[in-house]
C-alpha cells in the first residue's frame, strides 16, 4: 500500500506541474495582446490612466472573489502583509515602467530586453526563495547577459535611453514573481488577488485622476478588454506559481518574446533588427540553459 502511494506521489506532483506550465504560457499569450493594445493606447493615454482603469475592473474583481470565498475580513488577513504590500506595488511598478517604454519602443524589442527577468529570477532566487543557485545558473545569466548587450549595443552610437526602461521592468517582474512564488506558499488565492487590488487600485489612483483624458467609444472599448486582459493575465500567473516552482516556470516564460514578436509584426508591422533577433537568441538560450540545470 506505502508502495503504491509513494507512486502516486510523483505523478500527481507532475501534473501539477503540467498544469502550472500550462497556466504560464496561456498568461504570457494574455500580457503579449495586452501589450499590443497598451502599445497602440499609450499615444493618446497616460500610462497612469491606463493602469487606473486596469485596477480598478480588478478590485471588484478582487472583492467580489474574497466575498465569495469567505469574506473580506477573511481574505484580508495575510501571514506576510508587508511583502504582500511590496509585492503588489512591483506590480504596478513594472506595468508603469514597461508602459512608459512601450511609447519609445517596438514590441519585440522591448519584450526581447524584458525577457531577462527568467535569469534575474534565477539569481534571486536563492535570496527570497532559498533555492539552489550554482555555477551553472550564473554561467546561464551571463549568457543572458551578453544577449542584452547586443540587443543595447552601448558604445556603437544607438544606445536609447529608453531601452533602460523594460530593463527596470524586468527586475520588478522578476521580484514580483520570487514574491508571488513566497506569499502563494502561505496566503490564498483570494488574499494574494486582493492585497495585489487594493495596493494597486490606491497607487494608480493618486496619479490616474489627475492624468485623466476622456475616452472615445472605441477607446472605451479597448480601455475594457485592457484592464481585463491585465487581470486575467496576473491572476493566471499568481496561480501558475501556485501549481509549480518558479524555477520550472521560467523556460515557458519565453513564450512571451514569441508572442510579443507575432503581435508586433501582425498589428504594427514591427520586425525585430538583426541584433535584436540575436540578443534575444542569447537571452533565450541562457535563460533555457540556466533553468534546466540541477
């Protein structure tokens, strides 16, 4: 009976898994058209409005779940409110941040340079998570590294500054998940959506209402599928990491230069330049190699 027990474990730790991978992927095809509409809003619209309008879809969302689970008070009570605090303005940070880049930047350029948070996971992940970082995780983030490098070029005269901003923005991605991976270990999925509303909801909303420009109809209209693509996308992420380690995860976070890429080349016509596509080769193959290594 132990036997078949001790069988039974792997397999349903495997589905698990399997279905973590799959919840990452169908997020990150999820952020990939949220930022193709952020892309294409972000010419007219302040990125403060914009995130506004995502908070507040999600905290109704958020209080209705928690309502529906058990209550507010219930869903309020957290084990780590400070990182939950710390973890839902990196949130809203990284929005703000990528956003803003997106105003200067194509889509799979600014989504090959984000693309380096998997690695920037990786090293922190001993920190926040205590998990092992070897020799060859490093060997694996310096080849990312060296991809970001080409993808700026510093020193051959076509450095943008605001290529620095998906770079911030992936270090708060990269937190936001090692912290997502840490509160999802000991709160619910209704306290971590809520903490994430709330302290999001009360930051773009200090800087959204004075930003404030009146939509069209139309705009209306993709303001709407925005701020409900950024819900589900995070939501699908927070419980992908409830399912599976963050290191499993970070492979199939790729998928979202792939889908960024599409987007960019269907709706803006973007093509990524030659030294883009082989940063994001490096960046790519460093990432892989980092998070499959034992």
């Amino acid at each position: 009976m132990n036997s078949q027990v001790m069988l039974a474990l792997p397999r349903t730790e495997a589905a698990r898994t399997r279905r973590g991978i799959g919840l990452c992927i169908l997020a990150m095809l999820v952020f990939a058209s949220q930022d193709g509409i952020t892309k294409y809003l972000v010419k007219d619209f302040s990125i403060a409005q914009l995130l506004m309008m995502r908070y507040w879809v999600l905290v109704v969302a958020a209080i209705g779940y928690a309502a529906w689970k058990g209550g507010l008070r219930i869903a309020a009570r957290s084990s780590l409110p400070w990182l939950q605090v710390l973890r839902s303005l990196l949130a809203i940070g990284e929005a703000a941040l990528f956003g803003w880049g997106l105003h200067y930047l194509g889509l799979s350029e600014s989504h090959a340079l984000l693309a380096v948070f998997p690695l920037i996971t990786l090293a922190l992940a001993g920190v926040f998570l205590g998990e092992v970082v070897g020799i060859r995780h490093w060997i694996g983030a310096l080849v990312g590294f060296a991809g970001t490098l080409v993808i700026l070029r510093p020193g051959f005269g076509v450095f943008d500054a605001a290529a620095l901003l998906p770079l911030l923005a992936a270090l708060g991605f990269a937190a936001y998940n090692l912290l997502s991976r840490k509160t999802g270990q000991s709160d619910s999925f209704a306290t971590n959506m809520l903490y994430m509303a709330v302290v999001g909801t009360i930051a773009s909303t200090c800087f959204g209402i004075p930003a404030w420009l009146p939509p069209s109809p139309v705009e209306w209209v993709l303001l709407g599928v925005y701020s409900v693509a950024g819900m589900i996308g995070h939501l699908l992420l927070i419980k992908a990491l409830e399912y599976a380690p963050a290191a499993a995860l970070q492979p199939f976070n790729y998928t979202l230069l792939v889908f960024a890429t599409l987007v960019g080349l269907l709706v803006f016509g973007e093509f990524p330049d030659t030294w883009t596509i082989a940063g994001a080769a490096l960046v790519l193959a460093g990432g892989i190699y980092a998070a499959r290594v034992r």
